[in-house]
C-alpha cells in the first residue's frame, strides 16, 4: 500500500541530499519532489508494458482487470496511460516542460480516479494483493495531483527568464526609473 509513496519519497530524499552536498539541479525541495515523482511515474508506467507473470509487481494484465467496465478497450486504455506517464515524466525532468508536464499529469491522475475507485469498490487485486482501500488511495490520489500541479508554480528563475533581454531586464542590467 505504500509502496508508490515510498517510489517518490525515498528518490526525493536522495534528491535533496544531493542538493544540499551542492548538486544545484537538487538545490530545491521542489525539484528535487517533482524528479521524485518522475522516478515514480518510470516504475508505474513500466508496469503498463510488462506482463503480468513476470514478478510480483504489477503488469499489464493486473492493470487491465482495474478499468471499470464503461472505459472502452481496456488494454489500450492501459497502454496509452502508461505512454503518458512515461511523457509525463519525462516532462517533469526537463525545466521548460515542467509546467506543461504538470498540468497533464493532474489531469490523468484525475481521470484515472475512477478506476482506483472502481478497483477498490470491486476488490479487484493487485498483483495477488488486496486491492487499495478508497481512505488511503484517494488521498495519495490528491497528493499526485498536488505535486503535479506544483509543477505549474512559476519559480523566481521563471520570472527572470521572462524579462531576459528586455529594457531593465537581468541581461542589459540597465534600471527603469518611473
């Protein structure tokens, strides 16, 4: 049940220790959440593609059995979520996509909600494991959506780039006086 919590927590905290022994890509808990995430969205979106028997994590088949019934084809439901998990991802990583990426991911974590819910209310199993209870997966649900959404906060490094090369910007160094 925590194990997708821990596949973000554990990456930011390495994240941020790398930030804080002066890894500057690392310097925020910001990006050092948002990489988190990403790293969690790889194992998730792996288990899209694999097959189900191959261990005791979750594959495509498992994934499969969680669409409720009124999602037509399932098994390219399934493909085309782990395909945006995985550009997700990717966005994240990258400064310019972040907000972009963000955005996304919100989105499909909030239209992949019905499914947790639908695999809870079912008692569809997980890779052999009881299904996840709605008091825990909805608010872990919320939690990705937060952390997607902090990706769209615009940073102090964002507002600078903007007023690069325009009169009293960083670049010129020249000061407006009203």
């Amino acid at each position: 049940m925590l194990g997708t919590l821990m596949l973000i927590a554990v990456p930011t905290v390495v994240w941020r220790l790398l930030g804080a022994f002066g890894v500057g890509r690392f310097a925020t808990w910001r990006v050092s959440v948002l990489h988190g995430m990403a790293v969690m969205l790889l194992f998730t979106a792996s288990a899209h593609f694999v097959p189900s028997a191959v261990g005791p994590v979750p594959g495509h088949h498992d994934l499969v059995a969680l669409v409720p019934p009124f999602v037509p084809f399932p098994r390219l439901a399934v493909y085309a979520t782990g395909v945006l998990e995985l550009l997700g991802a990717a966005g994240l990583v990258r400064e310019a996509t972040r907000p972009t990426a963000g955005l996304g991911l919100a989105a499909l974590f909030v239209l992949m909600l019905p499914a947790n819910i639908y695999a809870a209310v079912a008692q569809v199993p997980l890779a052999g494991e009881p299904a996840t209870p709605l008091w825990f997966r909805i608010p872990e649900q919320v939690l990705f959506i937060g952390i997607a959404l902090w990706a769209c906060v615009p940073t102090r490094t964002d507002a600078a780039r903007r007023t690069d090369g325009l009169p009293g910007g960083p670049v010129d160094g020249r000061r407006r006086h009203s």
